[in-house]
C-alpha cells in the first residue's frame, strides 16, 4: 500500500506524524487508567490508627536520634574547650 502525500503539511491524507502523537497519548491515557487502577484496587493502604502508631514511632526515634547528636555535640564542646583548646 503506497502513501500519497501532499506537499503542504497538514493537507490531504494524515501524517505519520500525527498518528504517532495519538499512539503516544493513547499509551499516556493507558498508563493514568492503570496507575489509577492500582493505586485504588490492590495497595492495601494503612488504617488511621497504624498511621498515627507509625507517625509516633517516627517522632520518638528523631528526638532520640535528636538527643543523641546534642549529647555528642556537648561532649565534643566540653572536651575542645578544656582539654585541647584551654583559656
């Protein structure tokens, strides 16, 4: 099957181009359905109570960790200004 084209753009039989760009929209509108699809119907998503559980865990730990670098930090501080680096 040959293809006959006019010699201006836009005229006449369609462009491959233009059949192209509908098959890339039509794989972008397939992928939105898809992720759509999934994200409602198979990720199990938390319950309040285990998300507000998890936040908390996640508080704690950061004010630990939070703790711990102050500590260091205090104990670095103390030692630079007493020992290594006097008055």
């Amino acid at each position: 099957m040959v293809e006959h084209r006019s010699p201006k753009p836009g005229v006449g039989s369609s462009s491959l181009s233009s059949r192209a760009n509908i098959f890339e929209m039509k794989k972008i509108v397939n992928y939105i359905k898809e992720t759509y699809d999934e994200l409602v119907h198979k990720v199990s998503w938390p319950t309040y109570s285990e998300l507000t559980n998890s936040a908390v865990v996640v508080l704690y730990a950061s004010l630990l960790i939070a703790l711990i670098v102050f500590a260091m930090d205090f104990c670095f501080q103390t030692l630079m200004e007493s020992i290594i680096y006097p008055h």
